[in-house]
C-alpha cells in the first residue's frame, strides 16, 4: 500500500486519459459510458486488454519505465522482487514445472530454474513435454495457472503418500 501512495501521484499524470483500469476514481462503468458515446461518433474501435499483461510483459522493459519515473532504490527493489515472486514460489518445488512464458506461450522449466527447458505455444503442450520429463525423471509436474499460482500437480514415482496395495 506505501508503494501505491508513493507511486500513485508521479505516475498517474503519465496515463492517456482513456485509461480506466485499475486507476483511482476510474472504473469499468466509466469506461463502458464513454465507449458508448463514442460507437456513434466513430467507425471504428480500438481494444487493448490487459488481462495478464505483466505475465506477458518483459520484466526488463517494465523495470526500465519505471525507473525513468521513480527514484526511490527501495520502491525499484520491491517491484523487481514482486516480479520475480513467482519464480521464488517455483523454487521450492523441485520437479518439472509448466508456467506462463513472460515472452508468450507456456514454458517447461526445472524447479529451481529461472531457463526454460522448452517453450510452447499450448499450455496443452507444455503440459505434455513437462509429463514426459516428469515420468523419466521420477518426479513431480507442477502445472501453474496464468497467475502463476498451481493448479494442478502430478507425482510420478516420488509420491510422499503413494497408495497402498490392494491385495
């Protein structure tokens, strides 16, 4: 909440003031009002949805801007580490991981690895390669949502609690 107070007043003057999300004051019924008034003004609409932009967004390039605008080396510390915050979660987890590729697409990484092992466009084939890795190595598959957070996990051949044998 101290880096949205500190930040909020340098970088909100810096916004097209078409910008409606997540900006004080502003809300999506501000924004559906004004596309309203516009669609019988104009012929044509332009759409931009950041829905899992900083996924996507080069880590590198965002901590650029803001350091142009921001000059408190404690704030460009906190922003770099809430960045990087997935990676950390994903470290603590060894095995085979499938996460969202800053870059686009869905990458396979070790746990613990900040490289990709491969890169795919499907999420469903990440998953696949990541299985594969998994079951040869004897290992767990951590598959992770957009948000980084897992979904869904397999064990192949470390399962702390296997199943015990029906006989």
């Amino acid at each position: 909440m101290v880096v949205k107070i500190l930040l909020e007043p340098i970088l909100e003057p810096i916004f097209d003031e078409d910008s409606y999300g997540y900006r004080p004051r502003r809300s999506a019924h501000q924004a559906i009002a004004i596309i309203r008034q516009r669609c019988w003004k104009y012929d044509w609409v332009v759409e931009f949805d950041v829905k899992g932009l900083f996924d996507n967004i080069p880590h590198s390039l965002l901590m650029k801007a803001l350091k142009k605008h921001c000059k408190e080396p404690w704030i460009l510390l906190y922003v770099q580490r809430w960045l990087i915050i997935k990676v950390y979660f994903m470290t603590k987890k060894t095995g085979q991981h499938v996460v969202k590729n800053p870059s686009g697409g869905w990458a396979v990484k070790k746990g613990g690895s900040s490289k990709a092992t491969k890169i795919y466009t499907t999420k469903d084939d990440a998953v696949e390669h990541g299985r594969t890795i998994a079951q040869n190595q004897k290992t767990e598959l951590y598959i992770h949502g957009k948000d980084g957070k897992i979904q869904n996990k397999n064990s192949y051949g470390n399962d702390p609690c296997p199943p015990k044998d029906k006989k």
